[in-house]
C-alpha cells in the first residue's frame, strides 16, 4: 500500500494544474452544500423559534364555541406534568386605525386578549417586549408588534382606535412594542387585556381557547392527547398551527439538498475527466507497472487512491472554508444578505447531521465517479500500454 | 548448463479467417544460466514479439514456453506477475523510466514492489549500480533532467536491481547515438557478464551483437542459430 499510495502522490502532484482544478471543484461543491444546509437550518431553526416563543405549543379549544369556565380548565392543564403555563385566551380578527402625524393608518390585525397577569407567560412578553412595559399598566393598554408600530408610526402612549367584528371600538393607548423575529406576528398581532376583549367582542366572560406553553416544545403531540384526554377539549399542537409552513420548509429542505447533490455530481465530474486525462497520459507508465509486476488490482488501487486523495484534500479544505464562511455569517452582521429575511444577522447552524450527511454524500459520489477511470487503468494490456504514444 | 528458458514449438498469429497473419511459427528456442544472446532480423520479422512472449507480457496460441523449469502457461496471473518482479528485468527502447521519479526511486521501485518496502539489501545494491553506471551523484535527480544515455543506464540498473534470472532488452540503444550507444553496449555487457546474468536482446546493432555469445536470425518466422 505505500508504494501504490507513493505513486498516486506522485501523479497527483506530477500533474499540479490538473489536480487543482479536481480538488477546486470538491471544494466549490462542499462549500456550496454545507454552507447552504447550514443557513438553511440556521433559517429555519429562527423562523421555528420566533414562533414558539408567541405562538402556543398546544393551544385547547371548544369547538366553534367558547370556553365559559376557563380558569379552572386553565388551571387544571397548568397541573399537567411537561406544562409551563396555561393561559385563557380570546381571539379575534380586527381593525387598527391610528391618526397619526404622518397621516390616518388603517390596518387589519390579529387580536389576542390575554389576562392582565398573564402577559408573560403567555407570548413570552417579558422576553420579546423591546419597548414599553411587558404587563398592560390599565385596562386600557395594547401591545403591539414592533414592524406594526414602524408601518403606522406609533409609539408608546400613543393612542390607536380597535374596531372588533361586532363593530365595537375601543381607544387603546400603546404600552409596549415587542419584537418576536417573526414577520407575521410583528406586523399583525396587537395584544390586549382579555377582559377589554371581552367587552370589545361583547362575548361576555369567556374565554376562545386555552394556550399552553410547554417545557419542551417538542412534546406538543404526547401533551396534547393528554390534555384532550383531562378537559374533552379539542388541541391543535404548534406543528399541527403551522403544518403548511413546515411542509414548505421541509420541502424546501429536501429539494435543496437535491439541487445541491448536482453540484456534487458536476464536481464528482470533474474527478472523472482529470483521472481519465491522467489515465490517458499515464498509459505507457501502466504499461511499465504492470510489465515489473504491477497486478490489474494493484493499478486500479493506484487510480482510485488518486480520486480519494484528490477527494479528501478537497473536502478538507472545503469544509474548514465553510466553517470560516459560516463564523463571518454568524458574527459580523451582512445588511445586503440579512435585510431580505428580517433579521439582524443571517442564523447559521450546521448540524452533525447535515456535516456527516455532506462528507459521506461527496466522498461516495468521488469514489463512484474515480470507479470507471480506475477501472479502465487495470483493464489495460501490457503490450499495446506499452506501445502508447 | 541448464536451460534458464525454453520455448517448444511455440506459434504466435494476429487476426482471423483470411486476415490471419503468423508472425511466430513452431519456433523453438532456449537460454541458459549467464548466456548473452542476441537476436537480429528485419523490422516486423517478430522480435519483439518474441521478446513479449518470454517476458509474460503477451501469450502465445500453441506450444510450450518453460521457465526455470515452470510451464508459464499454467501459472495463475498473480505468478505471471510474481515472474515478471522478480525473475525478469526489461529494458526497453525508449528507456520507459517514471518521470515523476528520481533516478534512485526508478531503480528501487521493482524492489518495492517485490518486498513491500525498500530492503537494506536493495539499498545496497541499488548504491552499488548506481555507481557502476555512474550516477551516483545524480541518484536524486529527477529522470527528466537526464541524458538519452544516461536514462538508459537508469534503465538497465532498475532492469537488474531484483537480481533477475534474465533480462530481456528491446534496442536498448535504438534510440541513442553512435558514441553513446558504444558506451551503453560496453556498460551493459560488462554488467550482465559480472553478475553472470542470461541475457536476451534484441537488436540492429551489430556492434551489440558481437559482443555476445550467441546470435538468433528471424527469418520465415523461426529462429536460426548462428553460434560463434
């Protein structure tokens, strides 16, 4: 094996050009794929936890009808072993007006009456209120989302009008701006006391769902059987809230990796042609080997060891030049990348998962395409190698 | 003197049906221990086909072809190259040395190959050749920034560093000028003779041929022996 790994040193480093631009190609496609898995997961892991640090993990509901005695079916979930908090909820679809001195604003929003104490538990307000105050100071309080507040140009104290379904209006005054990262909620949900709902929405004391938050987020399904099981209410858990948005990520996912595994295959390509071209070239050499004793298996080792070579010197270099890419992107804020996603930096995260998945990914894909090449080596006759011009 | 080679009635053709052509007919021919023979005809009278078939580089269609005593037609493809490591050295016309090698990794590679790692004894002797054909100097040169004449003088040390029981040689000045080819012939003959080697080369060089001891013609595909 040392001589035979000699040799395809030497014909690696023999053939310099050839070989850089085999190992520049694994390194632009392991580059490519894993810095793009890992803003990929890094996006998606922002978007999922932007929506389970508002949205509810489980959220327990009746039905088209309300839910009458909501604080003792919250309290009986809060008891449930994995629960962090239950919080009555009333929501409803609404009008935003604000006059303001830049015009009159008018935007349809998400309502969501929360309980006066309840306020951080429920959106993780205390978390994500970037302005204002966390807990609604009077009955009389909104919090709004941070994107909303820029569209129309609100501030804290100031005073906008909430028009309900059944055409009741309120004037609410701005107590704080919270900022969840996540698009939607940023520029749609206005939250308020649940009783002012209450009274807005004429519904009387009742509450339209249950909204839980859980230790861990991941236990939604087991949790929520568990609470259908407790209050014979209907649960929807996070992923069950947002099926179409992860099916689009998942998706999304899935025919990336499919785009990118061409790229893979371009380089494993590439492999190839630089291997047939050192084939070719090498010809009377191989006549040579095999003429002092060199075995067909000998000489396709020889061949293959060159494609693997070539092959982990590429992923090696790629992948320590993705990690510099992904610790610039993960540290240093790029406005001209970041802007397009509504975020300050752009999120990076590789996963072992994706890591393993692009090293074995590339290195089958080298290995397949260094196969024939190789293969072509071993299957050459002695005499008429050695009578290659 | 044993015989180190022997072919029995060995024919070799190309092709099929009417565009059949025999190149090697019946021909018998053998080779003993420290014997320098030389075989001498026109160009496409066979020799070198000749020269491939007792270096295992190619078959033969009928006949028989011993080996130290060994019929080479029933040995496996791993014995058949176990043969060509270590019991033949070739020397080729265009010295057919690695270019990505220096002088003294061409030399030692059929060691290497032989043993899996470069032996003491094999460093010795490659020492030993290297400066017999005197380029002891230059053993870390890399072959291309050599002479036509000094590749070949490469070429004949890696041909003999297995200390091989024969060395099979095609024109092995071919391709060198007068002077220089002297000088091989001189180097080569005085080597093989030393280290009491069964020698067979092919040549136009009638210069070569009267240093050895015996002389082959091809003519009408068979060999005809003209000893001295």
């Amino acid at each position: 094996m040392k001589l035979l790994l000699f040799i395809a040193f030497k014909h690696i480093f023999g053939r310099k050009r050839q070989s850089f631009i085999a190992i520049l190609s694994v390194i632009i496609a392991c580059v490519v794929m894993t810095v793009s898995l890992a803003i990929s997961s890094g996006l998606d892991d922002s978007m999922i936890n932007s929506m389970l640090s508002m949205m509810p993990h489980v959220k327990a509901y009746n039905g088209v009808m309300a839910i009458d005695n909501y604080t003792q079916v919250a309290r009986k979930i809060a008891q449930i072993s994995g629960v962090k908090s239950a919080t009555p909820t009333y929501e409803s679809q609404g009008i935003l007006q604000y006059q303001g001195l830049q015009g009159n604003f008018v935007t349809g929003v998400m309502m969501e009456g929360i309980p006066m104490s309840g306020s951080s538990t429920a959106f993780n307000l205390s978390n994500i209120t970037v302005s204002g105050s966390a807990t609604f100071p009077t009955m009389g309080s909104v919090i709004i989302g941070k994107q909303l507040a820029q569209n129309i140009g609100a501030q804290i104290g100031s005073v906008v009008k909430v028009i309900s379904p059944s055409d009741q209006s309120l004037y609410l005054t701005v107590s704080g701006v919270f900022y969840s990262g996540y698009f939607d909620y940023d520029s749609r949900a206005i939250i308020l006391p649940l009783q002012t709902m209450q009274i807005i929405s004429q519904s009387g004391d009742v509450a339209t769902a249950i909204n839980v938050q859980l230790i861990n987020p991941y236990e939604a399904s087991k949790i929520a059987s568990i609470i259908a099981k407790k209050t014979g209410l209907l649960t929807q858990t996070w992923g069950q809230l947002n099926y179409n948005l992860l099916y689009a990520l998942s998706l999304e996912r899935t025919v990336m990796i499919l785009v990118m595994s061409l790229i893979l295959l371009v380089s494993g390509f590439v492999v190839a042609v630089v291997l047939n071209t050192i084939v070719k070239e090498k010809t009377r050499d191989i006549g040579i080997l095999r003429a002092y004793g060199f075995d067909q298996s000998k000489v396709l080792k020889i061949f293959m060891l060159e494609g693997i070579i070539l092959g982990i010197i590429g992923l090696i270099i790629g992948t320590l030049l993705s990690l510099a890419i992904l610790f610039i992107l993960k540290h240093y804020s790029l406005p001209f990348l970041t802007k397009a996603y509504y975020l300050v930096k752009l999120p990076v995260k590789l996963t072992f998962k994706d890591f393993i998945m692009t090293t074995i990914e590339t290195f089958v894909i080298i290995i397949v395409f260094t196969i024939l090449p190789a293969y072509k080596a071993s299957k050459l006759k002695v005499v008429e190698a050695l009578k290659h011009e | 003197m044993n015989n180190i080679i022997e072919l029995q009635r060995v024919c070799k053709g190309y092709g099929k049906g009417k565009n059949r052509v025999e190149i090697l007919q019946s021909l018998d021919f053998s080779l003993k221990q420290g014997e320098f023979a030389a075989i001498i005809g026109k160009s496409g009278s066979g020799k070198t086909t000749l020269l491939n078939i007792l270096g295992i580089l190619d078959g033969f269609d009928s006949g028989k072809y011993i080996f130290k005593g060994r019929e080479i037609q029933t040995l496996s493809e791993k014995e058949k190259n176990r043969f060509r490591n270590q019991e033949i050295g070739f020397v080729f016309q265009f010295h057919y040395l690695l270019k990505e090698l220096t002088v003294y990794e061409n030399i030692v590679m059929p060691a290497f190959l032989k043993e899996g790692k470069i032996s003491k004894e094999a460093r010795e002797y490659a020492s030993e050749l290297l400066t017999e054909i005197e380029l002891m100097e230059r053993k870390d040169y890399k072959v291309e920034n050599l002479s036509g004449g000094e590749k070949q003088r490469v070429a004949i040390a890696r041909a003999l560093i297995n200390r091989p029981a024969l060395i099979l040689a095609d024109e092995p000045t071919g391709n060198l000028d007068v002077e220089t080819s002297e000088k091989i012939h001189a180097l080569f003959s005085n080597l093989v003779r030393k280290k009491n080697q069964s020698v067979l080369v092919v040549t136009h060089s009638v210069e070569l041929a009267a240093l050895t001891d015996t002389q082959y013609k091809v003519v009408n595909n068979k060999l005809t022996k003209n000893q001295k």
